[in-house]
C-alpha cells in the first residue's frame, strides 16, 4: 500500500512539474508602421528573465517562455522603442510594428537601439548602418555612397581618391562579400571606382561583419556586407526623387495588394556626358568621347499564406565610355557592368522552425572594343553564377538560436578573351578558355546563452570546391612550348579542394555596461581577384582555384573590450586582432599582357596582418558621430617577389583616422562633417635612372620601399528641409556640401618628366605627384510624393 501510495505521488509531483514548466511561443515579424517594411536585426528583450533575441534577415522572430505574464521591449535604430505587455497564456503570432523616428512630433524622445546592445551580443566587429546615417553625411558630388559610409569605420580602410574599394584588416578587395539581396556582386564601383553601384533610395539595410564571421557566409577571408533591398511600401504609393550635379535618381514604392503585396523600382544615370559635350570643340582631341553609367533595382513581395512569402529582386547596371574621333580614325568603346536575379521563399514550418530558400543568377562582364583603320581588337571577361541555397532558423529556447544550411553555386569564368580582325583576316588566339566549377558547403551555427554572464556564437561550416571540365590542360617545356595535353570533358572534376571552416566567438559580461568578447575564425576562399593596380578597377580578373591556383586559406584572431558611458549615450570599444593569409596571388615580376591563360604569370605567397581598432561613437541626442582610429601593419613575403624578402602590402596603413559629426540645429537644418587622416600609400619608385642605347632606363626600388604623402581631407554639408505652416502633398530638401573643404592635394600617383637639355644633352629627371580633386562644392535637391 505504501508503495503504491509513493508511486502516486511521484506521479503527481511529475504532473504538477510539468505543468509548472509549460511553455508557449511568441512569434511573428517585426515592421514599420509607416511603410509595412520588415526591421532586420530588431532587438525583442524579456524584462524580468533578462532574455533576448534579434529578427532575422527577414524581420522574423521567435521567442519561447514558460506560461506567464511578461513585458517585452521591442527596439532597432531610429524607431522608438514599444514595450510589449505579453499574457503568454498559449501560443500568439502577432506583428510587432515600430514608429519611425521622423513620424513623431519633437518632444518624444528616440533610443536609436537597445541601451546595451552591443555589450550583451556575442557578435564582434558587426556595424549596422542606417541609411538614414549614410545620408547625412557629406557626399561625394551629391552621391549617397554607403561603401565610402563604411570606410570611414575603424579597420576598413579606402583604396584611394575617391575610390568604392576598401580593404578590412589588411586583406584584398577580393576578401570582401558583398551580398545584394543574396547575389554576389564582383564589382563594385561606378566610374572606374569612384562611386558605388548602389543606389542610397533603393537600399533598406547595410550589415558589415569584420571579425567573427557566422558560418551561414563563406567563400571570402576577410568581412562580409550584406545588402538588402527596400520591400515596396505596403500601405501607399511612395515617390522619391533627387537631382545632383551630376546624377539624378527616381524611385516609385506602393502596395500591389494591400497587406499581401508591393513592389519597389528605382532608377540612377549621370549625364556628365550631355553636361560636357557642348564646351568640347570639334577640334579638340577629346571630342567625340562621352562616358555615362545608369542601374537600375526592382523588388515585388508577394504573401500568399501566414506562413509563406516570396520575394523576387534584382538589379542591372552599366557603365559605357566610348571615343570615336574621326580625324584620329580611332573608336573605342568599353561597356561593362553587373545583373543579378534573386528568387527567395520564406516559409514558416511551425513557431519555432523558419526557412528560406534562395535561387540567384549573377553576372559580371567587361568587354574592350576598338577599331583604328582596317584594325579592330576585342578583349572581354567576366563570371558568371548560378547558385541555390536554404537557410534555416530554429528558435528551441530563449537560450538557443540555431541557424543551418546548404549552399551550391555553379561558377563560369572568363578569365580574358582576346580577338581581333585586320582587314579580312580574322584571329582568335587560344589565350585563355572559359573554366567552370561547383562550389558546396553546409553549416551549422548556435547562438548560446550559457548563464548570465557568458554568451557563446559557435559555428562550422564544410565547404568543396571543384574545377570542372570542358578544360584542357597544357604541359610545357622550359621555353614555354606546348608539349603534351590532358582534356577534361563537360563535368569532369580536374581538381577539388575543400575542408573545415569552424568559427567561435565568446562574450564574459563584466557588468551590465562593459563585456569582454573574443573571437576566432577559419576561411577558406576559392576565388581570387588578381590586379595590376592598386585600387579596384573594371580591368581586373576573377580566376578560381585550379591545378596549379589554390584557394586562399585565413585564420583571424581577436579580442576586445567594449564598454558603454552615461546610460549608453556613448559605446566605445577596443579590438585588436591577428590575422594569417596563406596562397595568396600576385603577378610575377616583369609582368606584361600576353597571349597566355594569366594563371601562368602568377606567383604565390603568403600573407598577415595585425593591428588594434578604437571606436567611440555617440548614438543619442541631437548631436551625434563617431571617432575611429586603427594603428595596423600588413605584410607580404613571395618567393618570386622582392628577392623573397617580406615587404609591406599595398594594403599596408600605420594610422588612420576618421572623425565623423551630425548636429540637428533644429527641424529645419541639420550640419554634418567629417574628417579623415591616413598614413600614405605604400609604393615602389625608381632609385636610379641610366641611358642604355640611348634609351633612358629605370631601375626601381625593393616593393613597396618608399611612402606616398599622408592623406587627409575635411568635408562638409548641411540640409535644410522647409517646414511649411500649411500641409503640402510632398516634402523637399536641400543638401549643400563641400567636398576637401581646404583644398588638399592628396596623391593619387607619381610619375617622372623627363626633360633633355639642349646644349649637353643631359637628361634632367623630375618627380611629379598627380592629384585628382581640389575643393568640390555640390548641391542636391531632394523630393518625396
């Protein structure tokens, strides 16, 4: 009996615990309430358990609690914060929608993020940036550029004047992913670099991650930007419009279906080419030339169940410079620019579990077409992607983020095609061949709360490379002459790589202002960017690993101490980070175009960096900015190169600074600055100068042995945005900037003139520096319908 009587109260006792630890799911999307825009990376806190989750890439959440009674703060930059009250008496899926800070009146104070926020996340070197932030600073000729907005951040770096390069942490520009709404973008810039190709009005999110990559990105070494597009206003028909200097922008949003549907189209060209054309003389030497750029992003969402969405993006851009001078009987016209298309199906299995699957196409080509006389050459290359992926999320605990996937990408490359035609005879030297590869990986990452005061984000990720046929294989004899050849048929693997990429970042909270992280990462990245310069340029080639080119392989360490001042009005943080870079590429010595596969002029090296980053950056009030200061070295060592002496990269920075400051006056104007100060570049120059067969020689330096001037430049603007007594169906702004307020001449190359006395034929050699922009003002006129 008594037996029995235990039993039953065991039972019992098992009944009531688990009745007491009953547990329902709160979840749903986080939006704007204006536009009905999705907020990625918004964060969701429980108040009394301290516990708290971010929206996903798509605005998506989940958060589970034991039954209960709870407040929830809801909270991402420039909206106000909204605390929720939550009777979690069962499951609930609801939306969550924020005010945007420019819809309230004045005396509403806005918290532009989560007091703490970047204390408490595990994740190191992360920025988010507002839009909002990239367009009110100073812009380069009126042009919002949100890449030039994240070289102003410590350890990203410019590649020069004016340039939409940058470096991070002393890797290659080819270190960087960048992401367009999931596609790949290979290049960058507008105007041979000097802009970006991504257009401010079409932008809704920029995500930069420099140092602990989650293992959901891959393929590079060095930090990922992740961009995604504007959904569609779901509630209204939106018009949005600007008129630069040299560019002028048109963007149109509204709902297709209200609350199911939108769609987003907005446009950008320059017309310095109609600007130039009538002040060029027909006798000039420059008449007949032109040059334009124009892109174009499109986005429709459509939501056919609760639990489903599709979504599908993408955007088109060119740039065309183009000579044709009858009198020079010369034409030349070189086009080049990206495509991507992007197809994507959010679905919800059940409250805890997301998934996304994606479909994307991307293109990049370069073509080089020019005709003198009967004569007419054609150089092209490009890559070519075809890629599919899912993601998805699994929300188990408040505790326990988890995030896995697949990935496949079937890559074409054109290394270099050279061609050409003189009078009727036709050659197409075999130079270069197109190269094809798959690239897979799987993954699998958990965000970890371990207690109250440790945080652990850890990740792996598996990822293959393969080269596959049609290729052909040459074997060549000392002199370089064919001797033997090994064919590949369609699909035929010719050389695989592959391995694990684990990654680990680890969070000690010292107290609830200041926390301690370190991180850890393995890379493996199976494309390369090889360049002749010293900046990004259209020029340049994607090769991938092959038989004789291995993938680069990165190992990043870093640790850094974050703390927070006057109730989280000020962040600061310190990081410092090592960073190896093995196979890395360069061209050998002596360099010069030719007729063979450019694989076969490369040399191989090895690579490293280190450094330590500082950031104060105040976030609240109506004055608000950041100071950023990194204090690095980047090295190289090549066997081939620099008598296999290690030397400073190109990359190479001591110091750089950055100083960036925005003050609301009142409603009505609104000043910015900025200011940026870089040790100069690293550069190779000749060191003697002697006549050999009448022929002035030139013997240069070890690499990289001699340093540009330092770079430093202030710039400027004000908006004044009218505030009229009477309602009007459109607001307007005005933005006035000065681009190099003090008129520096920073280097953007040297070269040597060369000048032959008369009487003794002594050849005097002087050193002259090229700068490309004085002071610049702008004015942009901005509309909204």
């Amino acid at each position: 009996m008594r037996r029995k009587y235990g039993i039953c109260c065991l039972l019992l006792l098992g009944y009531l615990t688990c009745a007491a630890q009953e547990k329902f799911t709160f979840n749903g999307y986080v939006k704007d309430s204006l536009s009905g825009e999705t907020l990625i990376g918004a964060t969701l806190r429980v108040q009394s358990a301290e516990k708290g989750i971010t929206t996903n890439q798509y605005g998506f959440f989940s958060i589970t609690l034991p039954k209960g009674n709870y407040t929830i703060t809801c909270s991402f930059v420039g909206y106000v914060s909204r605390e929720i009250p939550l009777a979690l008496n069962g499951s609930i899926q609801d939306n969550i929608l924020l005010s945007p800070a420019s819809a309230l009146i004045n005396n509403v104070t806005v918290i532009g993020r989560k007091r703490d926020n970047n204390v408490k996340t595990a994740q190191m070197g992360k920025f988010e940036l507002s839009v909002a932030t990239a367009k009110a600073l100073p812009a380069f000729l009126g042009e919002v550029d949100v890449l030039k907005t994240l070289q102003l951040l410590p350890g990203v770096r410019n590649a020069g004047e004016g340039n939409a390069g940058f470096y991070v942490r002393g890797g290659g520009p080819d270190q960087n992913l960048i992401l367009l709404d999931d596609a790949v973008v290979y290049n960058t810039g507008h105007l041979f670099g000097f802009f970006s190709i991504f257009n401010s009005d079409a932008i809704k999110n920029v995500t930069l991650i420099k140092g602990g990559m989650p293992s959901q990105y891959g393929g590079r070494l060095s930090s990922v930007v992740d961009i995604a597009m504007k959904e569609g206003n779901q509630h209204k028909t939106q018009i949005d419009a600007g008129i630069g200097l040299i560019a002028s922008r048109f963007s149109i949003q509204g709902p297709l279906k209200k609350n199911k549907a939108s769609y987003m189209i907005s446009a950008r060209r320059t017309y310095v080419d109609a600007l130039v054309k009538p002040f060029i003389k027909k006798t000039s030497e420059y008449y007949g030339s032109g040059y334009y750029f124009y892109d174009l992003n499109a986005k429709v969402n459509y939501q056919f169940s609760e639990k489903d969405r599709i979504y599908l993006s993408g955007y088109f851009g060119r740039d065309k410079f183009n000579f044709n001078n009858s009198k020079r009987s010369f034409n030349t016209e070189i086009p080049w620019g990206n495509t991507t298309a992007t197809f994507r199906w959010n679905h919800i299995f059940n409250k805890k579990l997301f998934a996304n699957t994606t479909l994307v196409y991307n293109d990049y080509q370069f073509s080089l077409d020019g005709k003198r006389n009967d004569f007419r050459l054609n150089l092209s290359s490009g890559i070519r992607d075809l890629n599919a992926k899912t993601d998805i999320d699994f929300y188990p605990a408040p505790e326990h983020k988890l995030r896995f996937g697949f990935q496949y990408t079937y890559h074409t490359f054109l290394p270099n095609v050279l061609s050409g035609r003189q009078d009727s005879t036709v050659f197409r030297p075999n130079n270069a061949t197109k190269k094809y590869a798959n690239e897979y990986a799987v993954y699998l990452q958990d965000d970890w709360e371990l207690g109250p005061k440790w945080k652990l984000h850890a990740g792996i990720r598996y990822s293959v490379f393969q080269q596959v046929g049609r290729y052909t294989n040459y074997l060549r004899d000392a002199s370089g002459n064919k001797t033997d050849s090994t064919v590949y048929g369609s699909g035929q693997t010719v050389k695989a790589y592959g391995g694990f990429e684990p990654r680990a970042t680890l969070r000690y909270a010292i107290s609830d202002r200041a926390s301690i992280k370190a991180a850890v990462t393995r890379n493996l990245q199976y494309i390369h960017l090889v360049t002749n310069a010293g900046t990004t340029l259209p020029t340049d080639l994607w090769v991938p690993s092959t038989l004789r080119v291995k993938p680069q392989i990165g190992w990043q360490y870093a640790v850094g101490y974050f703390r927070n001042f006057n109730e989280g009005m000020f962040e600061t943080s310190v990081e410092a980070y090592y960073k190896t870079m093995e196979n890395q590429i360069e061209y050998r010595e002596g360099y010069t175009p030719s007729l063979k596969d450019p694989e076969e002029e490369f040399v191989f090296g090895k690579g490293w960096s280190y450094g330590a980053e500082f950031f104060v950056n105040k976030v609240k009030g109506r004055w608000t900015g950041w100071i950023g200061y990194t204090l690095s070295w980047t090295w190289r060592r090549f066997p081939d190169l620099n008598n296999g002496r290690q030397y400073p990269s190109r990359y190479d920075r001591r110091h750089d600074l950055s100083v960036v400051s925005s003050y609301e006056i009142s409603p009505k104007w609104k000043v910015s600055g900025i200011f940026i100060y870089g040790t100069g570049n690293a550069t190779s120059l000749p060191e003697r100068f002697y006549m050999v067969g009448g022929v002035l020689t030139q013997e240069y330096s070890n690499i990289n042995a001699y340093r540009m001037s330092a770079y430093h430049r202030m710039d400027i603007s004000a908006t004044y945005t009218p505030q009229p007594k009477k309602p009007r169906k459109f607001t307007s702004s005005w933005v006035f900037s000065i681009y190099n307020l003090y008129s520096r001449l920073n280097p953007y190359f040297i070269y040597y003139d060369q000048e032959i006395a008369d009487n003794t034929g002594t050849v005097k050699v002087t050193a002259k520096q090229v700068s490309l922009f004085p002071v610049i003002p702008s004015v942009t006129w901005n509309i909204r319908l």
